[in-house]
C-alpha cells in the first residue's frame, strides 16, 4: 500500500513537472500608435512564454519602412523603472528573454533611430503563460481600390481605400526598388503621397493593402501609373525634398529667398505632416558657419529670418534646419545671388533647349544650350566650389573624375538668366 502511495505521487509529482516543462502561451499584439514619436505603419509586440513556463521572451519589431533602428531597450514601469539593451534579431526586430516572471508583467521599448530621434512604444500587458493564439486575426481585407490622384514635380498622390473589421489597414507601395507604407483607418480613403520623385518622369506603382496581422487583400497588387510634372523651382523660390543630413523628408518643403534692398529674407516651410513640436533654423554654409533661430509664423510650419547687410550680385548659401520631437532634417544648402528675382532663369532656359546628360553620371556630365553658356559653378552639398568654369560655348563638358559619389549643384548663367540644377556622381 505504501509503494502504491508513492508510485501515485511520483506520478503526479512527473505529470505537473511534465505540465509545466511543455506550457508554452504566445500573444502578439500590434499597434499604429506610439508614446513618443510617429509611426507610419506601426510596432509589433511579441510575449512568449517558454517551455519552463516562467521564461519569457519579449520581442518588438518597428514596422516602419522608413526607419532604421540602431539600438532598442526595454522599459520597465514606473515607480521601478528600469531600461535594459535588447538584442537585434533581426531588421529592425529586437528581443530579450526573461527569467523567473508570474502574474502580468508589462513592458514598452525604446528604439533609437538612425539618422536621429527616437521611438517609444506603448506598455502592453501581458500575463505569463497566456497564449492568444486562437484568437489571432485570419480575415483578410476585402473591397480593396487604388488610384492615382495629384501630381507635382516631386510627388504623386495615391488614393487609397480598404476594409477590414481590424479597423486598421496597411498599405504598402513599390516602385524603382523602393518601398514606402503607412497605415490608416479602414472604410476610409486614405491619400498617400509619394514624395522624393523626379520631374517629368514616368512611374509605376504596385499597391498592396493587408492588415497589422498580415493577411492579404485577395486583390493585390493593383498596379498604378502616373507622370510626374515639370519642376518650376528657382534659385529665389521653389520646392524640394532634398536633404543633406538627418531624417529625410516625408513630402518635403518650399523655400523663398527675396532682397530688400541690401537685406534678404530666407523662408522655409516644412510641407511634412508626421512631424510634432517643429523649430527652424537658418544655417549659413562653411568656412563661416552660422546657425541662427528663424521666426515662426504662428499656426503654421512657415519660418523666415531677414539677414541683414548683404552685397548687391555677391552669392550667398544658406539652408535649414527643422528640429521636432524626436529628430531633425537638414535640407540641402541653395545658391541665390543678393538681387536677383529669378524671372528669366526658368522660362528662358528652357526656351532655349537647355539639357544636362546624363545625368547621373560615373564619368562626365554634358550640358548643351541654344545660347551661350556663360559661367558653370559646380558646389558640394555644403555650399562649397569644388568646379568653376567660363566656357562661353553652346556645349561644355564637365569632367566629374576628381569628385566623389554624392550629389552636387551646378549653377550656369547665360544672357538670360541663372539656373541650378542638381548633379548625381555615381
């Protein structure tokens, strides 16, 4: 009788064991909102608990496809709070295991951001051993439609609508190689604009819509085309999304540089709508760096700054910073020449067949012009002269040998007129 008493608690005593060595619980959960900063698609959040039942590995991943996470911590609440490294695992995917948990534990992370700023998840819930698998979302969208909206120089608008009873939809479009998602209401059209093109150029899109658990609409991809405008920008006034340090601009921002008399107002406006807490700064190109606080015009993203005592015909380099929660974008430095208004550079250029090819180039870069061409200034993204020439011909032959991969600005003049055009060395 005794041995049986002990062969029956050695048995149960190796059935709770056996319980708990195999008790596993996976819950993941997935969010387009964030405590700091903006997402554009979202963060997805992964509790597991391991075989031991007590272990348990907590993995997030920045959904974001146009962000690179550098480094992410773990955050522990207050009033303990505590911040501890997380492994990479992955793109943009890091993971920690934790030891000896019970109950609900909650935790959030911290993703630091390349480029600069950071992005902080909500806390999310979890109670040890739960496992949320048979309530996971497996209906895809459906009544998926796209279509092709306003043009600019530098963007095209992309009209965007899906339903699904998640409540979220995330849209993923391709072109060129490149991808770029965001994330909207579902039931709701949602305009996409894809920023960064190039003018006058022709574009294929591939649209995708799924929810934030990955089921696909049974539609995709619906398949897009759209032309780009010209581009009317001069070096006094203009548009652009070019950026030579920080996070690169969603959409981009207008510039306008105007003389009064021998002063010159500098205006930048921030076009971006996912930036929060937004100040500028003008910054006056090398040797003689300078940064310089603009003025907001209350209620919108627009700056100026008046910089005072300037020489009538001599060539200033300017840019802006924007700083807002979480980062800041730089954009590229312009050429404007105290005085000019730019009214013949545009017009009168391309009247006059003015060309660049190619363009980008890993040689030399040919322009050629109806006109005679002046003077060519060829500058570095900092504003400095790398190049200058007095051809005084209809075709010259700019030799990009000696200069590095990057991008650069040429500044021609002919009789009627300054225009800058952007160079690629490849």
């Amino acid at each position: 009788m005794k041995n049986n008493l002990i062969l029956y608690l050695s048995t149960v005593i190796f059935l709770l064991i056996g319980l708990s060595v195999n008790a596993q619980g996976t819950c993941i959960t997935t969010s387009n909102a964030a405590a700091q900063g903006s997402l554009s698609v979202g963060i997805k959040t992964t509790y597991e608990t391991l075989a031991n039942g007590t272990d348990v590995t907590i993995t997030f991943e920045l959904l974001d496809v146009d962000k690179t996470v550098d480094i992410a911590y773990l955050w522990n609440p207050d009033p303990n709070f505590s911040e501890t490294q997380m492994t990479n695992v992955g793109v943009n995917t890091f993971s920690i295991t934790l030891n000896s948990q019970m109950g609900i534990i909650t935790k959030a992370c911290k993703m630091v951001i390349n480029g600069g700023g950071q992005i902080v998840s909500n806390y999310i819930d979890y109670e040890v051993n739960t496992d949320c698998s048979a309530t996971n979302d497996v209906i895809a969208p459906d009544a998926f439609i796209a279509s092709v909206g306003a043009s600019t120089a530098f963007s095209v608008e992309l009209l965007l609508n899906a339903n699904d009873a998640s409540g979220t939809i995330l849209y993923r479009v391709t072109y060129n190689a490149i991808e770029k998602a965001i994330s909207a209401p579902a039931g709701t059209q949602k305009s996409f604009l894809i920023a960064g093109l190039d003018p006058l150029t022709d574009y294929n899109f591939n649209v995708t819509a799924s929810d934030l658990a990955g089921n696909q609409a049974a539609n995709n991809p619906i398949p897009l085309s759209a032309s780009t405008l010209e581009d009317t920008s001069t070096d006094c006034e203009g548009t652009s999304a070019d950026t030579q340090q920080g996070t690169s601009f969603s959409i981009g921002y207008n510039y306008s540089f105007v003389t009064q008399g021998n002063d010159v107002e500098f205006t930048f406006e921030l076009l971006d709508t996912d930036k929060v807490g937004v100040v500028a700064y003008l910054w006056r190109a090398p040797p003689d760096f300078l940064e310089t606080q603009m003025d907001n015009v209350p209620g919108t993203t627009i700056f100026t700054k008046i910089v005072t005592n300037q020489t009538m015909g001599a060539t200033v380099s300017y840019a802006c910073k924007f700083a807002y929660q979480g980062g800041l974008s730089i954009t590229k430095y312009f050429l404007y020449e105290v005085g000019s208004d730019c009214l013949l550079s545009i017009d009168d250029f391309e009247t006059n067949a003015f060309k660049i090819f190619p363009n980008p180039t890993n040689g030399n870069w040919h322009i050629s012009s109806s006109l005679i061409i002046n003077t060519v200034a060829v500058y570095d993204v900092l504003g400095k002269r790398v190049m200058s020439l007095t051809p005084n011909v209809n075709e010259i032959v700019i030799d990009a040998s000696s200069l590095k991969s990057g991008m650069y600005f040429a500044r021609v003049e002919n009789i009627n007129g300054i225009k800058t055009v952007k160079l690629i060395k490849e």
